[in-house]
C-alpha cells in the first residue's frame, strides 16, 4: 500500500525501510516495483473490492533477460466508505493484502537484506522467494491512520544453505493541525532482515514530521526527525531531514 502511494500523497519524507526492501522487486537493482509480464485486475460492482493477479518475468524492469525466473503475484483490497458521517466526519476505512512467490534461478537479491550473511547468501540466490503482506488504512475528518506487515521467505534450493525469514511493519498517524495546510505525522516502524539474528540490521525507527502545503497540494515542504534505534550495537544515527516538492 504504501510503495503504491504517490509522493503528492505520502505523509512522510521517506518510505519505510520494510516497504523498501520487501516488496517484491523494491530493491531489484534500478527496477523499482516494476516488472515484464501479464497481469489482470479490476473492481466488482460495488467499487469496493479490488483485486490483481499477474504472472512476471521476475528480474525487474530495466534489465536484461537472462533467465526467466518466473513471478507469480496477487493482491485484494477492500474499502468501506461510511455513507453516514462519525460524529460528523466521514469514515473511510481500507483493509488488504498481498501475495508474491518467485521462483528464482542464480538471482541477485542481496539489496534485499541487509547484513554480510544474507547478502552473501542472496548474492546469486536459486530457489524460492515467498512474501505475503497485509495492510489496514483508515481516514476520519482531518486523521488518517496507516498500518502494513510483510514477511519474506527464503527457501534455498541448495540444502548446504540455510532458509531464513525477514520481515518488517510500520504504523502511522497523521493529523491536519491548521485546515489542509499544516499536517503533522508520526511513524513506529520495524526491520528484521533476518528473523534469526540479532543484530545492527535489525532496526527500530520512530518518526516526527511536519509538512506545510502551498498552493493547494501541489507544493509542500516536509521536515522530518527520525529516531533510529538497532537490536545490537545501537550508536548515535538520528537523522534530520528537510525536503521541499513541486508537483506539475
């Protein structure tokens, strides 16, 4: 939900670590979350329930083929638009899910995870790559609310090679303080790129900002602090960040 959510809309300078580094091909080289294939998708008619399947060539957009490594994806989402205002607000409410399985063939993945072990061994990964995510949103007056949790697998073809997991989730709030102009935001959010260890990758980060928006919604400047805590061998790498958006 959040890699698919335009920068015009997003409440914070930057993604979550987890929506950058476990969705499918977020970390594929240059490909971003894009890939060759074929793919079907559509609403019912009701406009509520949307739903996606498609099957892909698997190394990402703006890559050579080499091998087919072929990427099988799906996607539900269900929205729920309360036709009768909460103490005065509409309730718009988002609920949803996610499912991808690659089987992969010598596949680079080591952007992935973080860590010289899961590198190493994702480096030229042959085996299978299952992920499922699940995601909840939810907008009320002036608050919205965002939630996602994604989980990773790695089964290695290769028995001398160990299977590991990873995972991450992040939750926000934000809130419009003065009309549609000024919106403050906070993030909880965690990373685990390898559910076995634990260690400096492991992280835990919590996020304060504050955007103001000109004309409209087409310019705003955004500041961010960002809280940055390790499961191991924590050292002092807080982050201060300042960003300004135009949008034609």
């Amino acid at each position: 939900m959040e890699r698919f959510t335009s920068d015009a809309r997003i409440s914070s300078i930057d993604r979550s670590q987890a929506t950058d580094h476990l969705v499918p091909n977020g970390k594929l080289g240059d490909s971003f979350t894009r890939d060759r294939g074929i793919q079907l998708d559509g609403w019912d008619q009701q406009g509520r329930l949307y739903y996606a399947v498609g099957l892909f060539e698997g190394e990402g957009a703006n890559t050579k083929i080499r091998k087919i490594q072929p990427l099988l994806a799906a996607r539900v989402a269900y929205r729920l638009l309360d036709r009768e205002p909460l103490a005065g607000h509409p309730l718009n409410v988002h609920l949803g899910g996610a499912f991808a399985i690659r089987w992969a063939d010598d596949l680079d993945l080591s952007r992935c995870c973080p860590g010289k072990p899961q590198r190493r061994a994702l480096s030229s990964f042959d085996g299978q790559d299952i992920r499922w995510n699940m995601e909840f949103a939810a907008d009320w007056g002036r608050s919205s609310f965002r939630s996602e949790y994604f989980y990773t697998r790695f089964d290695f073809r290769n028995a001398a090679t160990s299977d590991f997991s990873a995972d991450g989730w992040y939750v926000q709030v934000a809130q419009y303080v003065v009309g549609e102009t000024v919106q403050v935001v906070a993030k909880w959010e965690g990373f685990n790129p390898n559910r076995s260890v634990s260690d400096k990758n492991g992280i835990v980060w919590t996020t304060l900002g504050m955007t103001y928006f000109l004309d409209g919604h087409r310019a705003k400047v955004m500041a961010n602090y960002v809280f940055k805590q390790e499961e191991a061998n924590s050292f002092h790498n807080d982050t201060f960040l300042i960003q300004a958006q135009y949008f034609f």
